[in-house]
C-alpha cells in the first residue's frame, strides 16, 4: 500500500513538472547563458532558467566565484 501511494506521488511530481516545463519561456536572447550553465554536471534546461533568473547576467555584483556560490 505505502509503495502504491509513494508511486502515484511520483508520477504527480513528474505531470507537475512536466507542466512547469511547458509554460517555461526561455527567451532566446539567453540562449547561450542557458547553455553555459546546462553545461555544469547535474544541471538541466529547467535549472539553468531558474537559475539565470535568480542571479542575473551581471556576474560583476559577485567578487570572487566564491561569493556566487
């Protein structure tokens, strides 16, 4: 029982992402930011926009690669 409810969660986890990756717009003007960052191990397309629209494109606000992470 317990492992037929963690499986239908699951699959919601997976329709609601599925969903959120539909409606996300990339703007082609960051295409190739999005690319850099897919680049990084363990980072996809999703994680890549979240995180260009968390940070920005103007990495001078951080001082060393230290302060970004």
């Amino acid at each position: 029982q317990f492992l037929k409810m963690m499986f239908e969660h699951l699959e919601s986890l997976k329709a609601h992402l599925s969903n959120v990756e539909s409606q996300l717009i990339i703007y082609p003007k960051y295409d190739h930011q999005i690319e850099l960052i897919d680049g990084i191990p363990g980072i996809d397309k999703t994680a890549a926009s979240t995180i260009l629209a968390e940070i920005g494109t103007d990495m001078s606000k951080f001082k060393t690669t230290k302060h970004i992470c």
